[in-house]
C-alpha cells in the first residue's frame, strides 16, 4: 500500500503587508501560512507517509523574495531530508507567462534536490523516477497559451485556431499518457487546472474565460485510482460516489474574505491496486475570517445596532473582522466610528467598510415616457441624476455610443 499526503495552494507569500513579527521580522500573516506548511510537512515526516504530492501554486507570483523563497526551500528539504519522494507540480502563481523563462520552483530541478521530483511539462513518473516506489503518476502543471503555442509552431493570427488547438492538444495528451501506464500498478494523476463541475469558494461554478476549463471526463478513467488537483482554493470531492476521489485538497488557508467560510485542510490517501482508494481529510486550524453586515435605516439606536451585528470580543480576538454597514447618507455623522474601532480593538486586523446610499430621482416632463427616449437621452438623465462630474460623464458618453454605433 502507498500512503500519500496530497497538498496545494500554499500561497506563502499572499500577505507580504501588515503587521511584522518582532523575532522573525516576517509579516504575521505569512506565519500563518508557513505554520500551515510546517503542519503538513509534520504530518508527513511523522506519519511516515511515501510521497508528498503538492499540486501548484507554492507562491503569490512567479518572482517570490528571497526570503520567502527561503521559507519554502526549508520545509522541502524537510521532507528531502526524510527520504521523502516529493512531487512539485508548478501552479500559475509559479510560472512565467512568457515561453522559456524560469519557474519560481526552478531550483529544485536545478539542483537535482535528492527525492524532489518537479514537474514543470506534461509527463509520467514510473517507479524508477519515484525512488522505486510501486506507484506511477501523471503530471499536468499549468498549461499557458504562449507555451502551447510554441510547442505546436502556431501564429498568434488566428485566436479561433489557436483556442481550438490547445483544446485538441489537451483532451489528446492524458489519454496517451495513460496508455503508457502498467495497469499492475496504483495510478495518480496530479493536475494543476480548473476542472468541469468544480466550485470556488464562492459558490460560483468555473465558467470559461481566461482558463481551460478540462472536461471531468479526462478525469474519471477507470485506469486511474486518485486524482490530486490545484487550483481551486475550495477543498472539494468532484467524484464522491464514483470509481475514484477526484480532490482539490484547496489552499493551506485563507486568502481572502471569498474563503472566509472555507474549511482549509490537506489530504491523506491511502492507495492500493484492486482495492478502493481510501481518503482523509485533514483539517487545518488557520486564522478565523469574521465577516459581518449591517443595515441602518432610521435615526434611532444607530450605535446599538451597528454593535448588534458584531459577535463578542473574546470570538473576534486574534481573528480578521470585516464589518459592512449601508445607511442613508444623511445619518453618517451619527456612526461613531471611534466606539467601533474601540470595541473591535482585540481582532487580529479590522476592516471598516462604510456604504452610503444616495437616492437620486430624475422627474421626466408630463409629455415624455422612457419607452420613447433613445438609449443615450436615458444614459444623459442618468449621469445628471447621479451627479457624475462632466469629465467622466464625457468619457462614459462616449464610450457608450461607441457601443451603439456597434451594435446598429
């Protein structure tokens, strides 16, 4: 049996800002993640697992600070050091979009790090390559446009071909992989990508734009025994009931209020062929996101019930609070802000966010109707009704009839 720690989305470097740590002179906030990491390179040291499987995105960008770089290098030599087989597939975050340059991960192939494996191109690991270990494993990093393109020797003429292309390239690649497999053997596939059928944290289904979305069918061949994903930051199963775990383990913790409500967690897998492939979530205690709203909508008890909508103090102490409130704008100077900043003063940070409404009405003369107006008389009536100043509002005329003349 092969037991596997799957892990993505490190991200340690996302707060790069606020306050510092006076020993370490570190951002507190990159302790946060790096206390993450250094659980799962626990776990993984002392549970004794064989293969540490990390599926993109160690970092913000792919031009981390030395420092940061530092931060990472120590937790995998960490797991180097242990005789570990580890496997970095390289994220977005982690590469250049510009064909032939290095990836923030560079080192690690580089340096030929003992029992680090880097996947940077589309490839199988066989036993030979993972230290001899009955397992094989199918590598996908972050596919861009420009590399492709280079790959394929295709114009930048045509975006249609190009699209089309990729598509072709993509849904071929895998399938020949996987004929190359022994079916004796567990089999993994690791893919840095946005997948049919996934979630963000949101709750918004991943649509197509400016990622390949690959099909889950790519994903769901019975040669297959697990599939460990990166990318998406919401740790998900896409296949709970089907022949094999299809996980984004998601990110090692919060990166911003969409993930406020997000449990973050790493992967335990338990593989071996002829049987099924066991999972274990394993949840990690990252800083509490607090997120609160506030509606006003009269003059009475303004402070009350702004106060109403926060929890205690002690739930709010070391945590990160966001506090939105709406009103009408003429009972802003009844918002003590001072006596909330006051009361919040135990919380990690604390965000204040203030919405003002503005009602605005433009009264039509008794001989006209919107049904008669041209859509750029209405767009006029309504830049004047919101008190747009004349710069913007020539700006935003034009640019509209630029999209009138279009659509006519």
């Amino acid at each position: 049996m092969i037991k596997l720690l799957h892990f993505a989305d490190a991200h340690i470097d996302m707060a790069s800002q606020g306050r510092r740590d006076a020993q370490s002179g570190l951002p507190i906030r990159v302790l946060d993640f790096l206390a993450a990491l250094d659980t799962i390179v626990d776990t993984a040291i002392s549970e004794q697992v064989d293969v540490v499987l990390f599926a993109g995105d160690a970092y913000k960008d792919r031009t981390p600070s030395p420092t940061f770089q530092r931060e990472w290098e120590r937790r995998i030599m960490r797991l180097s050091q242990a005789g570990i087989r580890t496997i970095l597939v390289i994220g977005n975050h982690d590469l250049s979009p510009a064909f032939g340059r290095a990836h923030a991960l560079q080192e690690f192939d580089t340096l030929k790090i003992p029992h680090v494996s880097v996947i940077s191109r589309a490839c199988l690991l066989k036993p030979q390559d993972l230290d001899g270990l009955a397992l094989q494993v199918i590598g996908l990093p972050w596919i861009t446009r420009s590399a492709l393109m280079a790959a394929q020797e295709l114009s930048a003429a045509s975006h249609v071909a190009i699209n089309e292309a990729i598509e072709t390239y993509v849904q071929a690649l895998i399938p020949s992989l996987l004929d190359q497999t022994d079916p004796d053997l567990p089999l993994v596939l690791t893919a840095h990508a946005s997948v049919e059928g996934a979630t963000y944290g949101a709750e918004r289904s991943v649509m197509l734009g400016g990622d390949l979305v690959l099909p889950i069918s790519l994903m769901q061949d019975k040669r297959l025994d697990y599939v460990a994903l990166g990318h998406i930051h919401k740790a998900q199963n896409l296949s709970p009931d089907g022949h094999h775990p299809i996980i984004y383990s998601g990110s090692i913790e919060r990166v911003d209020w969409g993930e406020a409500r997000d449990d973050k967690s790493f992967v335990i897998v338990h593989l071996e062929k002829g049987q099924k492939t066991r999972i274990e979530w394993r949840q990690l205690q990252g800083r509490r996101f607090i997120d609160c709203r506030a509606e006003i909508t009269s003059d009475q008890q303004v402070l009350q019930s702004i106060m109403a909508a926060l929890p205690n103090q002690q739930e709010m102490a070391d945590s990160i609070v966001r506090l939105v409130i709406e009103y009408p704008r003429h009972l802003e100077s009844m918002i003590d802000e001072q006596a909330i900043r006051q009361y919040t003063q135990d919380a990690f940070e604390f965000h204040f966010i203030r919405r003002p409404k503005v009602e605005n009405r433009f009264r039509l003369p008794e001989d006209q109707a919107i049904s008669q107006m041209e859509p750029a008389q209405l767009l006029n009536l309504y830049l004047q009704a919101t008190k747009t100043s004349p710069e913007d509002a020539t700006a935003l005329s034009k640019l509209a009839q630029e999209i009138f003349n279009e659509t006519s």
